[in-house]
C-alpha cells in the first residue's frame, strides 16, 4: 500500500484506514482507490474488525478525484477504465465505516464520504461538489447522494454553483453525524467507533445492510429486508446473549456469533 495506511488494530476491533496523498490534498486516483478497495475487501473479511474508520489529513479529506489524471481522457478512456467497480467496494463493505473528516471533501472527496455510513467531521471541514466549475458533474453518486441528504433545492445550489457547505451546514442538513474542534475529529470517530464495536457485529451487519437499502429500493422491499434481517438476529448466540444479560442485569459479551 503506498498511497494509504493501514492499521487492523489502531483499538481494539477498530481499523484505521488513512488516505495519504498530502502533497495532492488526498486527490483520489485510481491507483489510491484500488488500495481502498483492496483494504475494505481485507478488513471486512478480517473477524478482529468490527468497525472502519476512513480520514484523511488535517488539510483534506480529499479534494476530489484526480484532475491531473483526468484532464484528457475521452469518454470512451473514461468508459475503460471501469472506475465504478473500485468504488462500488466503499459501498459493498459490510462492515459500519465511519469517514472522519478535516479540511476538504470535495467532489469525489465528498461523494467517498456519502458513500460511508457516518461522518464525524472537524469544524474546519469543507463539503462540496465543485465539479460544476472545470465543466463536468458528479460521476460517483453526488447527484443522487447529495440531494438525498440535503434535499433537492440545497443540492440543486451546491452543484450547480460549485459552492462548499461548512461543517456546522453539513450538519445542519444532516450530512456529518457530529462537528467537533479540529484535534477532536479523530478521537470522536474513534469513541462512536468503539461504542458500535461492543455490540453484536451480527446485528450491527444486518441494520446496515437494511437501512441502505432505504435508499437503494422502495418501502414494501426495505421493509421486507428488514423483516428477514430482524428474524435473522434470532439465530445469532449474540441476540441470546444481548437479551440475557439484559435481564440478568450485567453487561452483554457479543462474540459476533
Ligand atoms: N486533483 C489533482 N490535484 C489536486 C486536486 C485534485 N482534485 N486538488 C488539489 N490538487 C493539488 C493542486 O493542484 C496543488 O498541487 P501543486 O500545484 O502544488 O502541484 C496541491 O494539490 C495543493 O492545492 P492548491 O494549491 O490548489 O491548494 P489551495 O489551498 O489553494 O486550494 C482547493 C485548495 C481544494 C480549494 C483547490 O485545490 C481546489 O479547488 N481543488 C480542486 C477541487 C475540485 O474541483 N474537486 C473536484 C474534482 S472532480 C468517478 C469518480 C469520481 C469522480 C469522477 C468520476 N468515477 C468513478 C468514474 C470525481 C470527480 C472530481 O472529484
């Protein structure tokens, strides 16, 4: 991995994930992407890791998707590049991932932070789909991400305006989770972390996977998931340790099982 770092343990069941292109501000090549790939197919497999933290620098999140590289692919170079399989991953992974956000999320940088589950941002961060400005529109979920975190009129002025959203609006309009002062933004991302991480990593799976499909399919469907996924709790040793502990009044022991 040369354009990321990767911790499996940086706490106990919670793995680190550090986009580290500094010079760049964390621009998102293929090549960066591909290691993120790489590190989330790992660590969803890896039974230690309960939970993905993904942060970039103080700077930048990341500044969007690489214009250098860009700059003079045709469609077609576009097409062939199949970029879209290396990011359908971010949105594959099973595990809960939690973006921790400082400086610029931008473009590619903002729709990588949609595409994970909770967003813990530093009050210097900065939102927003400029593509707007170098003559293009979101390619990775901006347009439908975007407005459906913030609604169609807020979206419809980010991008087409190219502006950028503050912390304290990001999360006025519910994109971030929770703002914080700057030194705090990764030991916050760490502390929902660890709370997600004590409990059953079977259940946490399955409420993940039916609250995405909130976005992908119609109410009759989710619903229907999220019936089969609450039944499924039911054979997991987690569900009978949960509600054991629960009446025997002592603190519950999920094995992830
Ligand atoms: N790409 C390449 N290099 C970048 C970059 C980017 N997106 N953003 C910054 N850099 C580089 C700068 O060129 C500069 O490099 P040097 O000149 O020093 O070599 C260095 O990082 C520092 O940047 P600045 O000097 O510009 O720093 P400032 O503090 O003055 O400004 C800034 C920071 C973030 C406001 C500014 O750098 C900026 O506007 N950056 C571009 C933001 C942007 O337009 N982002 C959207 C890019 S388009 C897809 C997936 C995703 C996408 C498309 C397709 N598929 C799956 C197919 C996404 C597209 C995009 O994100």
């Amino acid at each position: 991995m040369e354009l990321i770092k990767v911790t499996e343990q940086k706490e106990p069941h919670v793995a680190l994930i550090e986009l580290n292109r500094p010079k760049e501000l964390n621009a998102l090549n293929p090549q960066l992407m591909q290691e993120v790939r790489d590190a989330l197919i790992a660590l969803d497999k890896n039974e230690a890791v309960r939970v993905i933290i993904i942060t970039g620098n103080e700077q930048a999140f990341a500044a969007g998707a690489d214009i250098k590289q860009m700059a003079d692919k045709s469609a077609i170079d576009m097409l062939l590049l199949d970029q879209f399989t290396t990011w359908d991953q971010i949105r594959k992974t099973k595990k809960p991932i939690i973006a921790a956000v400082s400086g610029f999320a931008l473009g590619g940088g903002c729709e990588f932070v949609m595409t994970c589950d909770m967003v813990i941002a530093s009050e210097t961060a900065k939102f927003g789909q400029p593509e707007i400005k170098i003559g293009t529109i979101p390619g990775a979920g901006g347009t439908q991400r975007l407005t459906k975190a913030v609604g169609k009129a807020k979206a419809m002025e980010l991008i087409l305006t190219g502006r950028f959203l503050s912390a304290e609006e990001a999360h006025f309009y519910g994109l971030v989770n929770k703002v914080v002062p700057k030194e705090m933004y990764l030991h916050e991302a760490f502390a929902l972390a660890k709370e997600i991480a004590q409990l059953s990593p079977v259940a946490v799976q399955l409420a993940k996977e039916a609250i995405n499909r909130s976005f992908e399919t119609h109410l009759d469907e989710g619903l229907t998931l999220e019936r089969k996924n609450f039944y499924l709790t039911f054979a997991s040793a987690d569900q009978k340790e949960g509600m054991k502990a629960f009446i025997e009044k002592r603190k519950a022991e999920f094995k992830g099982q």
